[in-house]
C-alpha cells in the first residue's frame, strides 16, 4: 500500500516538472526570436549606412578624378616656354646702345628666344619672368637696362667699377603674344664673359 503511493506521488511531481518545461519553452523561443529579429534590423540599419558612405566616396572620387582630369587637360594645352643663355664673349665700349645676343643658348623651350637677335618674342598672353647678370672686369663700369618693347623696365648699373664686378636683376612682366623684351648694353660701357658663363639672361612663362 505504501509502495503504491509513493510510485504516484513520483509520477505527480515528474508531470508537474515536465508542465513547467513545456510552459517555459514558449517563452524562451519567443525571447530569443526578438532577440535575433533586433539584431537582423540592427544588420539591415548599418548596412544601409554603409551603402551611404560608399555613395559619398564614390562621388568625391569621380569629382576628384575630374579634377585632375582638368587639370591634365589644361597642363597639356598650356605652353611650356623658358630660355637661359650667356653671352659667351665681352662687349662694348661701344659708340651707341647694342642689343645684347646671348649666343650660348643653355635651354630654349618653346622656341622663343633668338640668340642671333638676343630678342624674346612672347608666344602667348601671359605673365612671365626675367632675369639677367651683367659681370665687368673693365675700370669703364657696365650699365645694362632689359627692355620691353623699347621701354626700359629694369637696369643694372655700375659708373665706376673695381677689377672685377657684376649685379643682378629681375622683373615680371604681363605680355602680350608678339611683345619682345630684351637687354641693352649702354653707349661706353663694358659687359665680360668668357667660358664660365658670368653674363646671362633667363625667362620664363609663369601663366597664362
């Protein structure tokens, strides 16, 4: 009699046990859907995100890349023009002002300096550089003006000369295509230059 109740009251509490199982099954099952559907949403938001970002890059990209585009375009049509050369032998005195010719040409890019003249011819509209070193060994003093188009735009000067002497100028000037610009040795002055190149003229288009 004993027996017989004990094996029911076990078989009571093992239903009761496994009712309790089944009812929280649910309620897990459930959280852990929420749980995964969250995180799914989560996924869905930075992936979108993502994608943004990406279409912001993509588009700086393309921009930048038409940029240097451009200025690949606007380098290759741009001309290239710079000249340096020395006269390579003294001058003067002499009775009346001379055209400087720099016969030994170091760069002549675009063609536009003519050592047979000493004249630059500007190619195109445009802002460009000069520069020039007059150098005297002569007790007679140098004075050497660069002009533009006839008009003296810078000089360099030296009335009364030690053994051995030289000065430097420089000047931008805004051109117009056919200008000429180009250095003068002055009525009774001197200019030296042998080998070593003391004596030279330079230019260069900055822009356009």
């Amino acid at each position: 009699m004993c027996t017989t109740s004990l094996i029911s009251l076990s078989l009571c509490c093992l239903q009761v046990f496994q009712s309790r199982d089944v009812d929280k099954k649910p309620i897990f099952m459930e959280t852990t859907q929420r749980a995964s559907e969250s995180q799914v949403e989560e996924q869905r938001v930075l992936l979108q995100e993502l994608r943004a970002i990406v279409a912001q890059q993509s588009t700086k990209l393309n921009e930048m890349g038409a940029i240097v585009e451009e200025l690949k375009r606007e380098n290759g049509e741009r001309p290239k023009v710079a000249f340096s050369a020395s006269l390579s032998e003294s001058k003067g005195p002499n009775s009346d002002d001379v055209i400087l010719a720099y016969k030994h040409v170091f760069n002549n890019i675009g063609e536009a300096y003519s050592p047979v003249t000493g004249i630059f011819r500007a190619p195109v509209n445009g802002v460009y550089y000069f520069t020039y070193t007059a150098f005297t060994t002569s007790s007679k003093g140098r004075r050497v003006s660069l002009y533009k188009n006839g008009l003296v735009m810078v000089t360099v000067t030296d009335d009364v000369s030690d053994s051995e002497d030289g000065g430097t100028n420089g000047v931008t000037l805004q051109l117009d295509a056919g200008d000429e610009v180009y250095t003068r040795l002055m009525e009774g002055f001197n200019i030296f230059d042998d080998n070593n190149h003391h004596s030279t003229f330079t230019g260069f288009l900055l822009f356009t």
